[in-house]
C-alpha cells in the first residue's frame, strides 16, 4: 500500500506531523503489510518527527523486518540519509 507523505502533513517537522504518518502506517505494517512511504515535495525532516512517525514503529516490528516492509520512495540523500541513521541508532540502544 502506497502513501504520499504530503497528503496526511503540510511538513515533516513537528511530532504531530509524525503522529499524522505514524497512525496511517503502523497498522499496515504490524500486521506484515509492505508500506510505500513517498517524501514526494517533501525537501526535509525533522528528528522530531522521525522520533514520532518511525522509531516507534520499532517497539513492535524488529529492524529487520521493518526494512523489509518499509519502503521509503521519492526521498533525497538527506531524508534517506536521517532516517537510516535515527533508526540504526535506535535499533541498536534496543539491541
């Protein structure tokens, strides 16, 4: 299932803006559905939302198996590159 950011959030720079994005795709992905996330027109993040939109996604799903069921799409080099580093931070205080 495929979901373009920009349609659930103005910007992906607060927790609510997270909590948006959160709460359309942890039930897909809990349940071992693949997620296509697209970052279409979105041009940056914030960790404030990475801390709300992903990192609890890790509460339920292993690192592992999150990688292989989410799929983040039509991002750049800095989106790509903050939320593989938040969440192999993350994965690892877990580990």
């Amino acid at each position: 299932m495929g979901f373009f950011v920009k349609e659930y959030v103005e910007g992906c720079h607060t927790n609510q803006d997270g909590e948006n994005i959160f709460s359309v795709i942890a039930p897909l992905l809990k349940n071992g559905q693949t997620v296509t996330l697209s970052f279409k027109d979105i041009y940056s993040v914030s960790y404030s939302f990475l801390n709300s939109a992903l990192v609890p996604l890790l509460d339920d799903i292993s690192f592992d198996n999150l990688k292989k069921l989410l799929k983040i799409v039509d991002s750049n080099k800095f989106i790509n590159q903050l939320i593989i580093s938040r969440l192999n931070q993350e994965a690892a205080e877990i580990n």
